[in-house]
C-alpha cells in the first residue's frame, strides 16, 4: 500500500520536510509519484508497534527574570 509523505513523517516522529531532506540524502526511497507530483512511499514495516522506541517529550518553559518585568 502506498501513502503520502504526511503519513511517513507521522511514523516516524518528524516533519515532512524532514522527509524530503532524507530523500535528498538518500535515506528514503520514493515508490513512485501521482499524475499530479506527490510523492508515495510504500509503508514501512520494520517497525512493529512492540518494537517502536519510547519518545520522550520535554518541555521548556522560560521564565523572566525581575529586571526584565520591571522595564
């Protein structure tokens, strides 16, 4: 089955343009093109949802200072 980058990018935990830079770097492979120019890419399945590594997500929160309130 064939899917579009946005899929991709979502298995993956990145952005689209990501994708298209690991297409460029020769990372991904493209399985062919619509009639309109989208890229389609075959479903990657390396990955079983058992196997997928934990994501951390981390949060930054950044705080002003007293000398920079009081200007």
């Amino acid at each position: 089955m064939l899917c579009s980058i946005g899929v991709i990018a979502k298995h993956y935990g990145v952005s689209p343009s990501t994708i298209r830079r690991w297409i460029k770097l020769g990372n991904i492979q493209i399985a062919g093109r619509t009639f309109g120019g989208h890229r389609r890419f075959e479903v990657p399945n390396e990955v079983s949802s058992e196997q997928e590594p934990t994501r951390k997500h981390i949060g930054y929160a950044r705080r002003q200072s007293a000398r920079l309130r009081e200007a």
